[in-house]
C-alpha cells in the first residue's frame, strides 16, 4: 500500500470513485475514439446510477470526455461548457461491478463504445469495448491496438517497441474467435514518443494511446 492507496488522487470531489474514477473512464475513452467527439450516449449502473448524480459522477463522465482531468476546476460547471450532444440513462441490471458507466461516444464518423467501472481512489477498468472483453487500468502508458486475428501482426509491433527502446510491463489479446477482431493491450515502462511512426499499421488496424499521468 502507498501513499495513493490511503488519501486518493487529487480530484474535483466529492468521491475518488464516483467523480475521479469517472473522469478516468471519460478520458480514456476519448483516447479510444481517437478522433473529436461531438456526441455521447452514457449507461449508468448499480451505484453510479442510484448515487451517481449526488456525486457528480455525471458531470466527471462528461469532463474526461472533453479531455478534461479530474482536478480539472471546470468539471463543476460542465453542464455550461460541455460541447458534446450527450445523454443519460440509467439501468438495473445488477451483472455489472456496481459502479460502471458504458459510453458509446461518436466524431460523426467514427464510434467507440467502452464499459469501465471505477474501483475506488481513482482507480478505473476497462472490461470492455465495442462489446468485446477486455482488462486494462491505464496506470501505466498503454498502447491499445485493434486489429484482425492474423499472423505476424503481434510480432510486428513487438518487434518496433522493441527498435525503440520501449519495454512491454504487461501484454494480452483478446480476440472474438480464430481470424475475428481482436485487440492487443501493450502497457510499456516508458512512453511512446515515437507514437506516429506507427502510421504503416494504421491502414489495418486502429491504435489508440493512453500516456499515464501522475495527478
């Protein structure tokens, strides 16, 4: 246990899970879009919805949607200044972790949908997107890789990692099936400056960065 675990980020209150680790989740599917956002849907579950609103998970959502950071002043008056056509539901299915929101966000021409739920003191997971199982935090720089199951794609971007000094902490695939979508999750020591030398992979798979941040 560190010093984070015993008095939490420093955030726009009240809550390490119901408002930063909602900001968290909004950020991170921003980066997951890779475009500019023009519109949202958002499904709040469990304690997010019950809660939720009296924590200002809500306004956190939409604030980390705009890029904003959970100690980001402006999260207080999001409702003024957020650009984003957005709207709020809320369901009672029970299956999910008790405080998670599934986003659909979309540019217009592009859409991600994500699933995450907030572990408490800004803490966040990602189980989910465009409805396939995933796991990640984004605690560490994390490369997000969508693509087709087929050979040598995983050797490829090792391989460049690799060529620029860059060191994979954690690696998993989670595919559909055999030959189907998939994503590749890559949380790397150091950060991936070099990011847009990636471009030879982009006309067949869709990559997204997420560069972790001391709050």
């Amino acid at each position: 246990m560190n010093v984070y675990d015993i008095i939490g980020p420093v955030m726009i209150g009240p809550s390490s899970s119901h408002t930063a680790g909602a900001v968290k989740i909004g950020n991170i599917t921003r980066i997951l879009l890779g475009e500019e956002p023009i519109s949202a849907k958002i499904t709040l579950y469990g304690s997010f919805a019950k809660t939720g609103m009296g924590h200002g998970t809500d306004k956190a959502l939409l604030a980390g949607l705009c890029g904003y950071a959970m100690d980001d002043v402006r999260i207080k008056i999001i409702f003024d200044i957020c650009p984003l056509e957005y709207a709020f539901t809320f369901s009672e299915n029970e299956d999910y972790h008790p405080n998670t929101a599934v986003i659909e966000l979309s540019s217009g021409q592009t859409t991600v949908k994500v699933r995450g739920a907030s572990l408490g003191a800004g803490r966040v997971e990602i189980q989910e997107v465009d409805d396939m199982a995933v796991s990640f935090h984004g605690d560490f720089n994390t490369l997000v890789i969508f693509h087709n199951d087929r050979k040598g794609i995983i050797g490829r971007i090792t391989t460049w990692l690799g060529e620029k000094g860059i060191n994979i902490a954690f690696m998993k695939v989670f595919r559909l099936k055999k030959g189907d979508r998939s994503v590749m999750v890559i949380e790397t020591d150091q950060q991936v400056e070099e990011f847009k030398s990636l471009k030879d992979f982009q006309e067949e798979m869709r990559v997204a960065y997420y560069e972790n941040k001391d709050v």
